[in-house]
C-alpha cells in the first residue's frame, strides 16, 4: 500500500515506523522541517518531501496521485482538513485520516462528510489518551484496558499480587472459581518475558497477565488476579492542557479532581471551564504543595503536562509521598519503558494507544480494531471472519483447526450479542467477531492472511 503521512512529530513518527518497517508499506513523509526528516531517513526505509502539507503542490511531489492512503497528523487541526479536501477533490485519495484535536471541530460530527470535509477516519490522540487514563481509574489495579466489539468484550492487563485467588493455581482453575464467566487468560509475562501458556500453567505473584473477558465478568476476573481495590475516590491531575482538562471533565461529576496548572491565565480559563474539580496554580513538582493538598490522601495522580520530564518527576514525587497509583504521560518511547521499572505504576505512551486506529486501516485482512501492546512488541487484535466453509481459512473450521502462526491464541468469538469462550471445538461461523492476542508481533503478516475477503490473493 502506498501510504502518504503529513507531519513527522511524535505521532507521525511512530507511524511511520509502523507503517514502513514493520508493516511493509510504501511511505511518505510530508514536514516542514528538512532535519527531522533526514533523521528519519536514516532510520526508516522512507520517502520524504519537504513543504507544507496541505498545498496542492507539495502533495503532488508527494506521490499523492498514486497514493491509496493519506494521513494528516501535523499539530494544525486546519492544515489536516484542507490537506484531506484537496486529496479527495484533485487526487481522489481512497482513504483520508486526519487528526483533529480541537473539542469544536469534534462537537461537529456532520462537518466530516464526503460532500463537506472529506475525512472518513478521525484521530483524536487527546481524545484517545483521555477515555484510556478513565478506562484504568474505572478499574484500579489494572494497567491497560482496551475495548473490542464496541465494548462488550475488553481486555485488561493486570499484575498479580499474592493475595489474588488464582496465584499459585493453575489457569484451568480459573473455570471453577468463576464458572459462569466467558474468559480466556490470552497471554503471560514473567520478568518481562512471555510466557507459553496452557491449563497447566501456574499463575506466579508478579506476572503480567492480559485476560480477554465479557464486560460484565471483568471484576471478578481481576478479584482472582489480586485484592480488589476500592474504587477511585480523589484524583490530582497535573496540568491543565487539553488532555488534563478533558480529564477532569470527564471525571469531575463522580470523582473528587483537583488539577494543578503552571500557568496562571490558563488555571483562570479552565476553572471557568470545570464545574465542580478544584483548580490550583501552582508547580505539580513543588513538594510543598502537595503535602498541602494531602496527596497521601490521593488514590490517583495523573501527571498530563506537555513535558516528559515535568510528568516523570512530579509522578516520583507525588509517590514518594505516599499517593496510591501514579501515572505519567510520557512521550518517548525509551523513557515510558524505564519509568515503569521504577516507582511509576503506568507509563502512557499516546503514540501506541493512537497507532492501533491506523494499523486496524492498513491491514490486509478485515481488522476492525488493533491494539498495540508492550512498546510494539505484542498486539490485540479484533477481526472479521468473511467468507464459506470452501473459500475461507477459518469460516467453518473449530479453533484447533485454524492455522494460527507461533504465539498468537484466538480468546473470544462475539457473535451478534453473544460472547463465546474458544474452546478447541468451537466452529467459527462467518461475520463472527474474533479477537486474538500477538505475543510476536512480526507474526501479524500470517494473521492477515487468514482473514483475507474471499477472492483477495494473500
């Protein structure tokens, strides 16, 4: 596929890795900026231009007129808009993505119509970032939460403590503490290394353990991982900024939030803004204020400013001083990765929580959602199964006689309303929803294959 990214920041550059190296696409990069382009020359088997991405020239020197894909992630909401318009209107691009952060735009859904702003898929990272850190403070004690078939099914990542009432049993014993729940434990990490897995398997304190269940049966799956924590009462979000304020919006009617802003006019406009969370000006790293606001009394600190460093250190300190669960946002992959060794419970990276929206779309196979797990190196995935029982590679066949490639498990099978365990009998029927867990990620290229549309050549 032939894949035209606008915008080398962060997000864009993760894409580009994506995309490129991992994923075999052909990609080009549009930035103003000719340094950071060349740095990721060196590193990426990429094209890249130099000028601005949404004039009708620059993408024409892009490659726009044979690209199948283009995907507007520059930091101006306008610049992505125009530049989907006029890869619709004079290159007739097939797929248009665009990142669109603005809460005024997003309000607005009937603006992104093919007879209006032509963008048939909207990424918001903020908006992302968001509804993740509410998905971890809904279930304390997890430490990633992601949604398949529109939320009935999610999988949810969790370290076992030895009070759990799974530790120290073997996985099949799951089904008889919880015997009703529709449930598959889909993947194991011990000292940081993935685990083979099967009824067996003894569930160790420490393990990360990734379980794929219903809604509904996810708390008394966690009960068998760990104690079940109260709920999240106070929360302290560090800075004010488009994530922290659509943070305590979202929050601020049935938490206790406080946010705490640097800067003075902007503490004034989202106090304003917030109708019950209480808004302090003043340094999240400042020690003295903490203690003032009694962060020992705080069940979560959520450091969001623009700054790696700022979120890292006020997220230490806020722990240090005896705050039950902190997290960072923290940008550069490398950092997020060694903060969680350290006294950070979670590490949020908004490039692997955006980078599943366009993986989901440069597929192959019919993906409706791909989650990255891991810094990259695992993946969720939710896919459709199309096709009979003579021309489909799943349609037809029970779990054991689909051709799954090493390190990847089929969990669960969402059929219209109905969650269904996989068991090694279970027919998969056609438009069944299955999700799949990827401890190898360099597996996904097999995956793809097996859920390819009848007639297309895989």
């Amino acid at each position: 596929m032939k894949i035209l990214i606008l915008g080398a920041g962060q997000v864009g550059s993760t894409a580009a890795n994506h995309l490129a190296r991992q994923e075999a696409n052909e990609v080009t990069i549009v930035d103003h900026d000719p340094t950071v382009l060349r740095e990721l020359q060196d590193r990426l088997d990429v094209r890249t231009v130099v000028g601005h991405g949404a004039y009708p020239e620059t993408l024409e020197r892009a490659g726009a007129r044979e690209a199948d894909m283009i995907i507007a992630l520059t930091s101006s909401d306008e610049v992505n808009m125009v530049a989907c318009q006029i890869a619709q209107s004079l290159f007739s691009i097939g797929t248009k993505i665009a990142r669109v952060r603005s809460a005024e735009y997003i309000a607005t859904p009937d603006l992104f119509r093919p007879e209006s702003i032509p963008i048939d898929v909207r990424i918001s990272p903020e908006q992302l970032v968001t509804q993740h850190i509410q998905q971890l403070i809904h279930y304390p004690g997890s430490f990633q939460v992601l949604d398949f078939a529109e939320g009935r099914v999610r999988l949810v990542g969790v370290r076992t403590r030895r009070d759990g009432l799974l530790v120290n049993q073997r996985i099949r014993d799951l089904r008889a503490h919880i015997p009703n729940a529709q449930v598959r434990i889909a993947a194991l990490y011990r000292d940081g290394q993935s685990m083979q897995i099967d009824g067996e398997t003894l569930i160790r304190e420490n393990d990360e353990v990734f379980f794929i269940a219903a809604r509904n049966d996810i708390r008394a799956v966690m009960g068998e991982m760990r104690k079940l924590e109260p709920p999240v009462r106070r929360v302290v979000i560090a800075g004010g900024g488009n994530i922290g304020l659509r943070l305590a919006s979202a929050l601020e009617q049935t938490n206790n939030v406080k946010v705490i802003e640097r800067d003075r006019d902007r503490a004034r406009r989202i106090a304003e803004r917030l109708s019950k969370a209480i808004v302090l000006h003043g340094d999240a790293a400042d020690e003295e204020l903490l203690l003032e606001e009694n962060i020992d009394a705080a069940d979560v600190f959520v450091a969001v400013t623009n700054a790696d460093e700022a979120n890292i250190l006020s997220a230490m300190l806020a722990k240090d001083l005896g705050c039950k669960k902190v997290m960072a946002l923290i940008n550069r992959p490398a950092y997020a990765e060694m903060m969680e060794k350290s006294t950070i419970d979670v590490a949020i990276s908004p490039q692997q929580i955006t980078i599943g929206t366009l993986l989901a779309l440069a597929r192959r196979g019919d993906m409706v959602r791909v989650h990255s797990l891991r810094r990259g190196r695992a993946e969720a995935i939710e896919a459709i199964a199309h096709g009979n029982n003579e021309n489909s590679r799943v349609v037809g066949k029970t779990v054991e006689q689909v051709r799954l490639p090493p390190g990847c498990s089929l969990n669960i099978i969402v059929r219209g309303t109905e969650v269904i365990e996989a068991h090694h009998d279970t027919v998969v029927q056609a438009d069944d929803h299955v999700i799949l867990f990827l401890t190898d990620r360099r597996q996904v290229d097999q995956v793809e294959r097996l859920f390819l549309a009848p007639g297309r050549v895989g």
